[in-house]
C-alpha cells in the first residue's frame, strides 16, 4: 500500500519494515521484567467505549485484589466510574475516527504521543506517578505487543506504541525492562499474562453476569415475540457490517425468531425492514439506551445475541451465547475473553465459526477465512469480507442458542 503526497509515496509496507527492524534494536536494550511488589495499578483505558467494555471484566476482579485508577476519557468515565471504579478523566482531544488518512495520521502523531510524553516530562521532573504498574493499550497497527516495567520507583505495564515515529525513542526512556506477550490476544489476555508474570498471586476468571449490573430497565416496553428470541444488532461502522442483501436474506428465513435492534439512527434497520417479510422478525423502533438494551438480553426468554465487532457486542454477548459477526476486523484480538481456547471449524466454502465455553454458554465468531485479514483499511474494490451468507450459515449458529 502506498499514499501520495505530491510526487512522493509513502510505502507503509517497507515503513513498517524499518520499524520492525528498529523494534528489535530497542528490544535488545531492554532487560527482562523481574519480581515486583504489586499493590497500586493504573490503567489508561481513554479510547473507545467497547474498549472500555472489553477490560472492565478484568478491571473488576483488579479493583478487588489492588488499588486500582483507570485514566479515563470523558465519555468512557461515565461507564467507568458507574462500576465504582477509581477514574481520572483523560479528556483526549486528539481521538480518532480513522474515516479518513489525515484523521489516521493525526490520530498518531497525537493521540498516540501525547501521553507517553507526558509520562517523560514527568520522569524528567523527577516526578512519579506513584503506581506500581500502568497499563497502556496498543493501537499501532505491527501489533509488536510488550508488557513493560520501568525503573526507578514507577514501574509501567504497557502494550507500547512502537512503531509510531518518535515513541520508540520514548520507549528506550521511559522502559527498562519487558515480558513477551501474544500480540494477537486480546487486551484482556496480554494484560492477564503480564500481571501474572510479574504477579503469579492474581488470579482472573471471567463471568457471564460481571457486567449484569450496567442494566436499566427499558422506560418504552419492547414489542417482543412470542416465545423464544434472539436479539440482533445491525448497526455499527459501515465497512464492519455484511452487506444488506446478507442480512436480509437471513431475517426473511421462517425459522429466524430474531429481534432486531439498531444505533439511535435506526438507518440500517430502515434500510432492512423495507425487504424483509418474516413476520418472526420483531423491530425495536423506539429509541433505547444501551444499558436498557442490555435488560433485553437478559429477558428469560432471549436465547442469546448476534452483532457486529463493536462497543454494543463488547457488552450484550456477555451474558448469553452470542455469535460476534467480523468483517475486515482483527477477530483474534476482539473476541471475547473466555480464558479458554476457541475451537475452529469451516461451515461454507471460506466462511468459518470458531467458538470457545465460557460459564455455561458459548462464545462465538463467524467471518470469512481471508488471508488478508485484518486488512488494516487496504483499499478494496470488492470487499468479499462483507459477502457472507447468512441464511447459509443459521443452522450451524442455531445449537449455540439451543434453537
């Protein structure tokens, strides 16, 4: 991939070669992490709201074992703070969209730096945040993921930013020391194998109805089915969502009980509803929060969840089955956390379900086997990732929900 500025190109591809290769040059100044005495823990979670959702599982069972403060935005603090969690807002105001390269590189160049030089203008005053470990999410896109102590008397956990221009220099000073993690589990997976290495005592395992107590109840009733239901949310980033024609094809199925929700917009719901005919197919029209959505997912009778990769899925797959549908995102990152491992297999030419148990139910993902996933917004002038058939792929899914 190449982007131009006037006559020059810029190649990512071998950009991200010198990285590599500068990565390993750092790696080899670094001292592997030693014993530490873990009581305070900071956490910097100032990004998005499924992110915040994806941790807080784990910040829950911290907040138990240590003295626990997530730097925090101002839209994640509202979550954050509800779960009784210690917050200092963070208000960020270099976050971004990734709709477009400028806003992509803007989002580097500050919102991936502006904190780790805070941290090096506080080592340079001689200050101390006063944590023994801090934990830093990864957003560069090499994904060489380390977690990392500091010297001195503030020890840092972090998945840093290498590869993003002038942070590998930073790593070199704020960093002394490291443990190895997988770069592609998830967040929750990488910060558990950090803390563990250097603390063996914390223990973790997840549980369905963790965030149970993030639900509100819904002030318009919802127009339900009779009988059993499956709720399913369609809305989400345009290039995360299967393509109309998939879905459609899906709902209009006679053995498709689904329940239908969208973002506050409705615009894809909209769009679905006009083609579809299966009276099984019930439409929630009125606007809801996503927390009263989470009290739909918890009637008896909803049997599990379907949605896209996002904030919504982060948080209402975790109490029942749930099948998290992928298109060009990086799945193995951002599946849900289950502390055990996912079991693949291949239900249609090139489409693929990988499922793992999690406390009586069962997690699960569906996307295209694709070797150019994640694609890592490459152009695309077919995005086949986008084309699963959905109706081909129900009665495999429908044992997950025991439909």
């Amino acid at each position: 991939m190449a982007i131009r500025f006037g006559q020059r190109r810029l190649h990512l591809g071998a950009y991200f070669d010198w990285v590599r290769s500068l990565d390993a040059r750092i790696l080899k100044r670094l001292k592997p992490a030693g014993d530490v005495q873990v009581r305070r823990v900071a956490a910097f979670r100032a990004d998005r709201i499924g992110d915040a959702f994806v941790c807080l599982p784990l910040f829950l069972e911290m907040h138990k074992q240590y003295e626990l403060s997530v730097y925090s935005s101002p839209y994640n603090d509202f979550i954050l703070s509800r779960a009784g969690l210690d917050t200092v807002v963070y208000d960020n105001p270099a976050f971004y969209k990734e709709d477009s390269f400028a806003e992509f590189l803007r989002g580097i160049l500050l919102f991936n730096t502006l904190f780790p030089l805070r941290l090096l203008w506080s080592r340079l005053k001689g200050g101390t945040p006063g944590y023994d470990l801090f934990l830093l999410q990864d957003l560069s896109p090499i994904r060489r993921d380390f977690i990392l102590e500091a010297d001195a008397d503030a020890r840092f956990l972090a998945t840093p930013f290498l590869g993003h221009f002038v942070v590998p220099l930073l790593n070199v000073l704020l960093f002394r020391r490291y443990v190895v993690t997988d770069p592609g589990a998830s967040p929750i997976s990488q910060y558990y194998q950090g803390i563990r290495a250097l603390d063996p005592s914390f223990s973790f395992l997840p549980k369905t109805d963790a965030l149970n107590f993030l639900a509100e109840p819904a002030d318009n009733a919802f127009d339900l089915p009779q009988g059993d239901f499956v709720v399913f949310h369609v809305g989400g980033k345009e290039d995360r969502l299967l393509h109309d024609g998939c879905i459609v094809d899906f709902l209009n199925r006679p053995d498709v009980p689904v329940v239908v929700i969208d973002d506050e917009s409705k615009a894809t719901m909209n769009r679905l509803k006009r083609n579809v005919k299966n009276e099984k197919v019930s439409w929630v029209q009125t606007h809801h929060s996503l927390f009263e959505y989470l009290s739909l997912v918890l009637d008896d009778r909803c049997r599990g969840y379907m949605g896209y990769d996002g904030g919504h899925s982060h948080l209402l797959s975790m109490p029942k089955s749930s099948v998290t549908l992928y298109t060009m995102g990086e799945h193995t990152k951002w599946r849900a956390y289950t502390g055990s491992p996912y079991t693949k297999r291949e239900i249609a030419d090139g489409i693929a379900v990988e499922s793992s148990p999690l406390d009586g139910t069962t997690k699960a993902i569906l996307h295209r086997d694709l070797a150019c996933n994640p694609c890592y917004y490459r152009p695309c002038s077919d995005p086949v990732c986008r084309n699963v058939p959905l109706a081909d792929c129900w009665e495999h899914l429908q044992p997950l929900f025991g439909l």
